[in-house]
C-alpha cells in the first residue's frame, strides 16, 4: 500500500501520464474505514484484483483504460459496488461509502 498523506494518497514518483490510476477512501459516516478489502472487477465482473484499505481507508489500483466496478467488502457491513472510469494520463478519485 502506498503512503497516505493528509487529504489522499501520494501520487510522489507516479508518472500519471502512463497511468491509469483509480484510487481513493473507504468511509462509514465520514470516518475512514481500515481493514476493509476493495476489489477491481472488470466490465464483465471478473474478479482482476484485490487490495487492503490503509489505517485511513485509502486504497489504489493501476488499471487499463475502461469501466471498472470497485466491490467494497468490510465487516459489518453490505457489501458495496461502485462504477469508475480509468483512463492513462487521469487519477480516478473515488469515495466509497458504507
């Protein structure tokens, strides 16, 4: 997991011209939820990826251009699925809440 910084992730030594970034923050009533599992599912919902959500409930994915589905998975909590567009050269920045 990248470092997270006060008000997001870090894009320090990330050349988003070449990049297809999507990240962002998994929150529950506007507090930051760690230990949550964020997956990348393709346009089709084939699983591609998975990654831990920081302390602060940041997360990141280097993705190909196209639609992506982020699955949400934390305890005590439904499961949440939110559409995001990827394309080189942007950062997708995306809140999720539970």
């Amino acid at each position: 997991m990248c470092g997270a910084t006060e008000g997001g992730l870090s894009l320090e030594g990330i050349d988003v011209a070449k990049e297809a970034v999507v990240q962002g923050q998994v929150t529950h009533d506007g507090e930051p939820v760690g230990n949550a599992y964020v997956r990348l599912l393709d346009r089709t919902g084939e699983f591609t990826a998975e990654v831990p959500t920081s302390a602060t409930g940041h997360f990141r994915f280097f993705a190909a251009d196209g639609e992506w589905t982020l699955r949400t998975l934390a305890p005590n909590a439904e499961v949440v699925d939110k559409k995001v567009t990827a394309a080189v050269g942007s950062v997708a920045e995306v809140t999720i809440p539970i």
